[in-house]
C-alpha cells in the first residue's frame, strides 16, 4: 500500500485553529502578539519565506514588521536593529532570516536576539534548554523540529521506544530534531556528510528524518518498509522545481506515511513560528507559566 501522506497545510491549518482562542485570550488583555523579521540582503527564497511568514501572521491576527537592511550594511547597523525590535514592547518575536550575506557573523547576531524573543528558537539559551531536556524557564523550540513532532503528534504516530534516524546536523535542524526526539523518548542515530554508510543506518530507522539539503539523497532502497519518512529538505533543480532530500515517488512504495515537498514540513515551521510568537506573548502577559519544551 503507498504511503499515507502526512499533509503539512492541512496539520497547520489545525495549529492555527488552536492558536485563535488563545489570541483571542491575549487581545482581550490588550495585548496583541507581535512579530518582528530582520532580513539583510536580497536572497529571494528568502523574502519568500519572509513574505510567508508575514501573511500568516495578518491571516490569524498577528502584528508583524519587516525591517530590510543591504546586504552592505555594517554588522553595527544590524546589532543596533535588533537591539531597537528587543526593546519594543509590541514586539513579542524578533527573528534574523537566514542565511545572512557574506561577512556576517551569524552567531552574534542570533545571540543578540533577546531569549524571552527568540521565537526561532536559535539562541544558546534556548538551545540549550532543549539540552537539559525541559527547556529551561523561558525555553523557545526551534521551529522547524517542533513542527515535525507535532506533525507525527497529530498523526498518531508513537515517538517514544522508536528508532529514529536524523540525517543532517546543522544546530537547529538536525541536531535540534535529534534532541527533540530523545526527550520523547526515542533512540537516535545522527548521520551527517562523514557518516559512513548512510543506507545501513538509514535502513534501520522506524523514523526517517531527512534534513541533509542535497536532492535525491534518500533513496527508496534505503527506507525500511513500513518507516515513516519526514523530508525536511528544500531544494531547488536546476528546471526551478522545489524538491526535497528523498525520491519522493519511490520512497511513497516503502513508506508507511510521508511528507511531500512542498507542502510538508515547510508550512509547519511557519505555524510553529506563530505559536512560538502566541507564547511568548501570553508569557508577557502572565497569561502561562514558564513551560516545557514538547
Ligand atoms: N531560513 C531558513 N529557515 C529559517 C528559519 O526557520 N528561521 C530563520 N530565521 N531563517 C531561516
């Protein structure tokens, strides 16, 4: 039987249900969550991811702002930025659009990103929650893992006792992913760029996480049948298409549910960008105790 689809739109559309009252709850204590995106430079993915982001917070009633510097701007510009969106008080989310130009330092400027704010879920405080495995006081997940276990969540799909293999290692995808997944209780293999025999580790995964960015890295023989398949990669081909990491087609023959590309996990990191907004403002707000991360 083909795989059953694991629809990213259709489990986001449910996430934004959620959200609603909980907005609702937080404009009627006059406060309006509020989101924040600096982008440096003109990589046109990501204005489109910027824009995406953006519509989604005026569709569920977010307020956003988008603050463009050049791609020549100073590193100071940048920093002074970020630290003006940290002390606005309409502002619950700030997030940094990756990847930055050449010469930017990342890590500084996604450390500068206030933690109460970071809604990407990228400062090392909030990474290191997912360490420690409660998230800290303030712990923010990072968006792109959230959004996957809430995909398998609302499948039905059990995590703890499994054996899940995340391929990619990148601090907020694939390591993230893998931390994510511990705390729920699974086994984890890592594989990377210098693993060794990628297929044998792949093969004995009941979850497969494919976030290596490289098109058609995954393929159908190395899917245990059954495994359930997450494609966490965006590629572009060289016609313009979009694909991710796994031969789509013949990995639906192998797998036992799946998630296309587009239309996975992508629009989930974008949900998981706007409840991780609605928390950190009915954090604000006093409206929820510190919390757990998933
Ligand atoms: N670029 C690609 N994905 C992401 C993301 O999740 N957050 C940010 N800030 N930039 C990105």
């Amino acid at each position: 039987m083909p795989a059953l689809i694991l629809d990213g739109v259709a489990i986001a559309r449910h996430v934004y249900a959620s959200l609603k009252p909980r907005i609702a709850a937080l404009v009627q204590c006059g406060v309006q969550p509020g989101l924040a995106a600096l982008q440096i430079g003109g990589n046109a993915a990501s204005r489109l991811y910027v824009r995406n982001k953006v519509r989604a917070c005026t569709e569920i009633g977010i307020y956003s702002e988008v603050h463009q510097l050049d791609a020549d701007c100073t590193e100071t510009a940048a920093l002074t930025m970020l630290e003006q969106l940290n002390r606005n008080p309409r502002l619950h989310g700030v997030i940094v659009q990756l990847p930055l130009p050449p010469g930017f330092d990342v890590r500084r400027l996604l450390q500068s990103v206030a933690i109460e704010k970071d809604v990407d879920g990228f400062n090392w405080s909030n990474l290191g929650g997912l360490v420690d495995g409660h998230g800290g006081l303030k712990g923010l997940t990072p968006c792109t893992p959230l959004g996957v276990v809430t995909m398998l969540d609302h499948a039905g799909i059990t995590i703890e006792g499994r054996h899940a293999v995340v391929i990619g290692r990148s601090p907020s995808v694939g390591k993230s992913m893998a931390l994510l997944l511990i705390n729920r209780g699974a086994t984890v293999t890592v594989c990377h760029s210098k693993t060794p025999d990628l297929t044998a580790h792949a093969f004995r995964a009941d979850i497969l996480i494919a976030a290596a960015g490289r098109a058609g890295l995954v393929t159908a023989d190395m899917i245990k049948p059954g495994a359930v398949v997450i494609d966490i990669g965006i590629n572009r081909l060289p016609d313009g298409r979009l694909a991710g990491d796994v031969t789509f087609a013949a990995a639906c023959e192998r797998a036992s549910w799946i998630t296309p590309v587009p239309g996975g996990v992508g629009p989930m990191t974008v949900a998981m960008l706007i409840a991780n907004t609605v928390t950190a403002a009915e954090r604000t707000a006093g409206l929820r105790a510190p919390s757990a991360v998933v």
